[in-house]
C-alpha cells in the first residue's frame, strides 16, 4: 500500500485502495517549485504500479488554495536561467502532467480553493473534479508577458477552444460558477459539502473494474485523437480483448449469475 511523506507532497491510501495526494505548501499556498513538480511525478509513477490503489484523490492542504500556480523564488530563479534550464523545466512540468493524465485510475480532483496558472492546468488533468464555490481561476500568465504554454493542451481539452480564448488571451480571473459552465470543474459545492461529495464520487468508482477503468482511460484518449476508419478497427479490437480478460469472464459471469463481482463486493 503506497503511502508518501515528501517535503512538497504527502500520499496516503486507505483499506479501499483510495489514495490521497495532497499538495502540502500551505505557507505558500501550495504553489509549484521544481521540488512539487518533480514529487507530484514520483508520486503518479508510483501509484500508478501499485495494483492495490483503485482511486487516487487530488487536492491542496488547506489554505484557501488548491494550487496558486508558480511560487515567487521559483520564478526568481527561472528569470535567471538560461534558454535550456527553462526549457528543461517546462518539459518537467509536462512530464508531470502527462504523468498524471494517462494515470490508469480515475483522479478526483478535491478542489478546496482557488487555483491559478499551473494549479488550473492540474485540474485539467483530473478525471472528476469537484470545487468550492469560493474558489477562483485564472490562467494569467499573458499578464505576465509569458504563455500558458506546457499547461495549454490539457486546459484546451478540459474547456474548449472558444472558452480557452475567453480566459486565457486576458488573463482575467474567474469564479468557479465560470469554471463550472466551462467545465474545468464537474460540480461546485459549498466547502462543508466537499468532502461527502468527494465520497459520493469515490463509491461511485468502487464500482468499476480496476483493469477496465484504466483500458477505458486509453480508449478514451485514442478515440479523441483520431479519425473514424481507425477507431472501427482499434474499438472492435478493444471489446473482444475485453471478453478476454480475467474481469470480462468474471464480470459476465456474475452478471448471468445475478450475483455481484468481487470489485464491487459489499455493493
């Protein structure tokens, strides 16, 4: 059972295999250096290896912040740095957010505060995301004279191209309510009904089988990136692998047998 204590970072899992990432800079309001980035990653390797983890949430210490984007002396030492290092850094950061996007787990994203910049972009890569109607966001780079470059491919997928241009060409922030119509956020709660719709969430995912959820999270991803003719031949393939598999013949065994499954046992 993976469970982490980093300096930037904390992971927990619980006797169900849901796990908790948490975001633990609360005196910086969880903002990203190299050293979160880089333990955000070690931590998605890591549960995503481990068969015992089903769920894995993702969230902030509390705060007031899920994520504030950038910390101020990791800017201060980027402004410094030559072409390459910066360069190195943004594909670290993609690499993080590739890391989790292709995590062969659902990821609920546990939004308990506002997020801007890089933090909106690790939304973006949730699954489910549910967020406090406190919450605010932003994607303010352009504000700064820079481009929400390594980030853009998942916010761009999360809300759209029309609404991406609305928000990130001025930079202006938003409150979730926005972030909901444009779906960055799946639902916006009041904070004392985070945690029981955070659970909801969790059970509803109970009832999925591990190895299926994680082929659907493929299919998914391959289905949305390309055209029609190879999506009938990958998704024909994909449903007779399915029947296959040790799931498939135990999921349709229960089923005729009007039983219930042993990932769903209890249920």
């Amino acid at each position: 059972m993976t469970n982490l204590n980093l300096e930037t970072i904390t992971v927990t899992t619980d006797e169900r295999g849901v796990a908790t990432l948490t975001l633990n800079r609360p005196e910086k309001h969880n903002a990203m250096n190299g050293t979160l980035i880089a333990e955000v990653r070690q931590a998605a390797d890591t549960l995503a290896a481990d068969d015992s983890v089903r769920i894995v949430v993702f969230t902030g210490a509390d705060c007031g912040s899920f994520c504030a984007g950038g910390d101020f002396n990791w800017f201060k030492s980027v402004a410094g740095a030559s072409r390459e290092v910066r360069k190195q850094g943004g594909l670290e950061l993609a690499n993080m957010l590739l890391a989790l996007n292709t995590l062969p787990k659902p990821l609920i994203g546990r939004i308990n505060g506002s997020a801007y910049g890089g933090g909106t972009g690790m939304i973006s890569v949730c699954d489910y995301s549910i967020g406090v109607n406190s919450a605010r966001f932003g994607l303010t780079e352009v504000r700064l004279g820079l481009v929400a470059a390594t980030i853009s491919p998942y916010v761009v997928a999360r809300i759209g191209v029309p609404n991406a241009r609305a928000v990130m060409l001025s930079g202006a922030l938003f409150d979730a309510e926005k972030g909901g119509q444009m779906g960055l956020l799946n639902e916006v709660v009041a904070p004392e009904d985070l945690d029981a719709r955070v659970e909801a969430m969790v059970a509803d995912h109970l009832q999925a089988a591990p190895g299926a959820v994680a082929e659907t999270k493929k299919l998914i991803s391959y289905v949305s990136t390309h055209g029609v003719q190879e999506n009938i031949e990958y998704t024909a393939t994909c449903i007779a692998d399915a029947w296959e598999t040790d799931e498939g013949a135990t999921g349709i065994a229960a089923f005729l047998g009007k039983t219930l499954p042993p990932w769903r046992s209890g249920k």
